[in-house]
C-alpha cells in the first residue's frame, strides 16, 4: 500500500524543515511505501472560496485530495518541525488509519494543556478545536468538497483548528485528535535544537504563562523529545 505525503500551503523555512522531514519519510519507507506530492504554492489560489488563513488551508488540502490516487495520505507543511518522538507517534496513528482501526488523525500541540506531553489523544467528537499541523486521512473518509465549503461560509470562521472540523462527519467517522512534540517554525535555524525552536514559537502566545514557563525551565527535557 502506497502513502500520499502531500506538502500544502505557502514555502516557508524549508532549509530548516527539508532535513528534518526527509528523516520522517525515511521512518515511514520503513513500513510503507510513500509518494510525495508538491502542491505548494507561491499565492493563494485565486479559486479559493475563502479569505482566512484556515479556509485557505483547508482548501488546499481539499484539492491535494482531489490530486492524489492513492487514498491514504499525509497533509503536510514545510513550516512544522517534527521531533522524534512525534515521528513515532504519528506512525503509530498511521498504523492505525492502514488497519482501519481510524479514518483520520489530526496532529499538532495543544500549548495550553499538554505542553509537556509527548502523547494526548482525544476523539473529535464534540470538541470545538482539533490539531491541524499534520492530518493523516482516508480520502473515502472525507466529507465531499461542496458541503465542506458550504458549512465553512461566513465570517465566524477563520482559523484551521475550527475548519478542519468540516472536512468529516463526525457522527461516522473514526477520528482523534492528538497532540504531540510538533512546532511550528518561525524562521530558518542553523542549529537545530529542539528547545529553542519551541521556545522562540510558543513566546508569541500571551494566554499561556505557565506552559511558557515550563519550556523555559525544561531545555533539558525538551531537547530528548
């Protein structure tokens, strides 16, 4: 069986990322076979319905589905690092959506509870937010493309982690939502250190004091993640 590894949204800080993912996929060929799809672009697609940052991210993984063959795939950003002990969880979760135990899994880093955690996980169901930063999805799982965008118009919604909820059924999917040692990377790094690049991302949230605090304390801990 063949894995889809599609990049969406805009190039940012490859130089930084480009290793980092290369060893990702180098553990995923390691049980599966992977494709990689480049669907990355310059500006937003003058097609897309929406005008925030998370209607177009959802767009564009809308369109990376409709591109691919194969059903399973992984949606994916240049601007995330992936730590080691997300590697292994996120191929965990893969397992899992192969073997049809799941339809779909939604990584990133709930910030304000799970700073510390290597593993969270949460059915989708009822929660307002789920993590956006990696999805892992069935392509057959996926509600279709004209009712995702009729329920994501209006301008109540803007960002990612509340429009991915429309890209599923939650009444029949089997879906989680997990968060684990993902970050988001704000510029390009020569170094590579995990602490740093969590610390630098995470300074920017002003509602977090004590899970800012813990990183700031916890170089240690966070450089073994």
């Amino acid at each position: 069986m063949a894995i889809a590894i599609t990049y969406i949204g805009q190039r940012r800080f490859q130089k930084t990322s480009e290793k980092n993912h290369r060893n990702f996929f180098e553990l995923l060929q390691s049980k599966y076979k992977i494709k990689i799809y480049d669907f990355i672009k310059d500006a937003v697609d003058p097609n897309c319905p929406f005008t925030s940052s998370g209607g177009v991210q959802v767009w564009d993984f809308l369109k990376a589905k409709d591109n691919i063959t194969e059903d399973i795939f992984i949606k994916i950003r240049t601007d995330v690092w992936i730590t080691k002990s997300a590697e292994t969880v996120i191929l965990t979760y893969l397992d899992k959506v192969v073997s049809g135990e799941l339809d779909m899994a939604f990584f990133g880093l709930d910030f304000l509870n799970c700073c510390n955690l290597i593993c969270y996980e949460q059915p989708v169901q009822g929660l307002k937010k789920i993590t956006d930063f990696i999805i892992i999805a069935k392509k057959s799982a996926i509600v279709e493309n004209k009712i995702v965008i009729n329920q994501l118009t209006g301008p109540k919604h803007k960002s990612g982690n509340q429009m991915f909820r429309a890209v599923f059924n939650p009444e029949s999917v089997k879906a989680v939502t997990v968060s684990c040692q993902l970050y988001l990377l704000r510029k390009d790094y020569t170094v590579f250190d995990n602490w740093k690049m969590y610390k630098e991302w995470t300074d920017e949230y002003h509602k977090s004091k004590e899970s800012q605090a813990w990183v700031a304390s916890n170089a240690e801990i966070i450089r073994t993640f």
